[in-house]
C-alpha cells in the first residue's frame, strides 16, 4: 500500500533525534553518543527541541567554525526561529539585552566598551594577585576538614572573587549573585524563575551602577558609569553588561577547574607530567587541551539564518534554527587526531571551547591565566589529591548551559 504524505512526513519526524541529547553512562566528559553518530553520518542534520522546534544542528569543526563566522548565521535571539533552550530563556530572551545577543555593527559598538580590561596583558598584570587567591584558598582548604569539597574550597571562590574585583561588585554578595546565576542558566528553571533572576540581578547591578556614578573606583562597572554619563549607555543597559559579565565571568571558569581536575585525577599519567612540570609553556598547553577535550559549553551555540545558506550538503534556510555543536567538533579527528583522547602535549589551541568569530569568549584571556595558575598549583601543593568517591557518583552538570559538577568531594593525604 502506498504511504500517504502524511504517514511519510510522520515517520520522518520520528527519526528526527531529540535535543540536547544524553551522555553515555561511564563517560561523562565525551559528548553525547547521538551526537557522535550524527557527526559521522549526518554533520548538519534536524534535531527537535523542547518546543517542537526543529532547528538544525551542526556536529562538525569547519562547518561550526564557518557558521560562527557568518553574518547570515544571527545571534539576535528574539527573532522567529532562534533556538531557546528552554522557555525560561525564550521568555527572559524578551526582557533582557544583552551583546551576545546582538549582530554586528550593534554588537561590535557595545563589546568594544569593555574589551579593554580583558587584553591579554592587564590580565597578565593580575597573575600575582591571581596566584594569592589561590594559594590563600588552597590554604584555608588543607586547614580545614578532609575530605573537602572542592568546588566550594576553591573552584568557585576564585573566579568570583576575580570577576568581583575586576567588575567592582562586593564579594561578600557571592551567595546571592550565584544562586540567580545558577538559575538563570538552568534549562529547568522555570520561565518565571530566569526572569525573576535576570531582574534580581539587572536590580543588583543597577544600584552598583549608581554607586560608581556617585563614586567612581578603578573597576569595570566605574568604566560603564562613565558611559552613562556620557550618554553612550542608559544605566539599565549598562547594569545588563555588568550582569553578563559577572555570570561569564564565574560560571565558566569555576566550571573547568572542577571538570578538569576529575579529568586529569581519572588519567594520572597525564596528572603526572603537569604536576612535575616547572614550565609555564607545558602548563598553557594542558590547559587549551582540557578546554578542547571537556567543552563545557556542551548544549551548542544557538543562531538564526538570515538568508539560505548552503553548508555541509544542506540548505539552511531562512528563518531556520541553528545549533552549533562545538562539543563534536571539537573532537573532530580531521583536525584533532585521536580526539578521544586526552593528551596534554597536544596542540589544541584551534579549539572552539570559547567560540569562534566575533562572538569568541571576551573574557577567554582571563580565563586562561585562571586555570594557568590553578593546574599549575593545586596538584603540586596537594599532590596526593584524590576523590573521595567515585566519578559514577558525582553530581554531574546535566542540566545546566555549562557542564561540570555541583560537589567535587576530594581527600589527600596529612
């Protein structure tokens, strides 16, 4: 019998994998097996999300790199068709502005206000400080009970307590501003809850504004006051930046020193070398591999196409969703050889753990000196660091924009 149109078009549909996609059990830092099956058989292929939507989604290197580079490929996330992650994005997607959020000559205007505390070398200028908070953390840690958790010894504070410095925000606010954060880049965060969150903190952001504008210090959020003055910025987009910036600023970070230290302790060998080693150079180059080999950013980079376009034998067409999936890229063994494989003498500084393009992570240089400066000293003061349960047991990132871990429990010896 003939199948109808209809019949046709539903097993079609049927076929179309749900996204984002779960990680095989036993294997928490490779992407997830669906999506290693579509980069190697469909590399642009439909994926259907929670709303129905069927935004494509792009597995391989090149193609990902080419989108991220696409002015045709939007960012402008309340446009028809931009693939929200979930409905508390969609919503919040209204009531918020932000520059990632924005296409060029827009976007450029605004991020170049605040691309100068993040060159590469004012950030250099903070590796002392940097390395103090550190040890500092590392120390208060082995004072106080084993086992201990990490991510709340050292992996959280130490990003936040920089970004608070940098942005001029008060640490001693640290609680508030993560619990909104962590909501707010939660996928199961309720509508109402995002943006209730984003408001919190656009609120917090705003009076902290005001303040600079009456007193101005040597921070970032000081540097926006002046914009405002001067009528460049109004205060609430200005208090939309600093929000941005302070999320960005600990989330990611944080993120990787957890993940990265389960990473290196379930391959000691590898632990082995950048424990031993004295040479910043072996310490930078861990670092861009950890980055390629966990891409924390795992539910993609979501665009809109402004116009068809043609990429990977496929038409996107206009008004299309698109997922940019970096997590599979960046295991592509065209560019990557033996890309399972976590190898820290490898040259992974292709990666797109930050992006590409110019939407590329503004505050990547500030990151790179973070986990410069923690994987070159947490595994050397506590060298027999260990966890203190089994890495079936941690509570993994699954449902968040950023993956990593919630506890990290580890132990050493006295």
């Amino acid at each position: 019998m003939t199948e109808t149109l209809a019949e046709t078009t539903a097993q079609a549909d049927q076929q179309i994998p749900a996204y984002p996609m779960p990680r095989a059990a036993g294997c928490p830092f490779d992407p997830p097996p669906t999506a290693q099956a579509m980069h190697a058989e469909r590399p642009v292929a439909k994926v259907r999300m929670w709303d129905g939507s069927t935004p494509w989604l792009v597995t391989g290197y090149a193609d990902a790199r080419t989108l991220l580079a696409d002015p045709r490929a939007s960012s402008r996330a309340t446009l028809p068709g931009f693939p929200h992650p979930s409905a508390g994005f969609r919503e919040n997607a209204k009531h918020r502005r932000s520059f990632i959020s924005m296409d060029d000559p827009e976007h450029a205007r605004i991020r170049r206000m605040v691309t100068a505390p993040f060159a590469i070398k004012r950030v250099e200028a903070m590796r002392p400080a940097i390395q103090k908070i550190t040890d500092d953390l590392i120390d208060a840690m082995l004072a106080g009970p084993s086992p201990a958790d990490l991510v709340r010894s050292l992996a959280l504070p130490l990003p936040s307590l920089v970004i608070c410095a940098l942005l001029g925000v008060p640490y001693e606010d640290h609680e508030f501003f993560q619990r909104n954060s962590s909501l707010m880049i939660n996928r199961y965060s309720s509508a109402d809850d995002v943006v209730a969150a984003n408001n919190a903190l656009t609120d917090y952001l705003d009076d902290l504004v005001g303040v600079k504008l009456a007193e101005p210090a040597d921070d970032m959020l000081s540097e926006l006051a002046v914009r405002v003055s001067n009528g460049e910025l109004t205060r609430r987009e200005a208090a939309s930046m600093g929000v941005l910036l302070l999320i960005a600023g600990h989330e990611t970070t944080a993120n990787m020193i957890a993940l990265g230290t389960v990473a290196l302790l379930e391959h000691p060998e590898q632990l082995a070398t950048l424990r031993e080693t004295d040479d910043p150079k072996v310490v930078a180059k861990a670092v861009e591999e950890l980055l390629r080999y966990l891409t924390i950013v795992h539910n993609g980079r979501s665009r809109v196409a402004l116009e068809d376009i043609e990429i990977g034998g496929q038409t996107i067409r206009a008004g299309d969703g698109i997922i940019i999936y970096t997590g599979t890229g960046n295991r592509d063994a065209e560019v990557f050889p033996d890309p399972d494989r976590l190898d820290i003498g490898r040259d992974a500084r292709r990666h797109m753990a930050f992006g590409f393009g110019v939407h590329q992570c503004l505050g990547q240089p500030l990151a790179r000196v973070e986990l410069q400066v923690v994987y070159s000293t947490l595994y050397r003061r506590i060298p027999t660091l260990r966890l203190a349960t089994g890495v079936d047991e941690l509570p993994f990132k699954h449902d968040g924009l950023v993956y990593g871990v919630y506890e990290l429990p580890v132990t050493w010896e006295s």
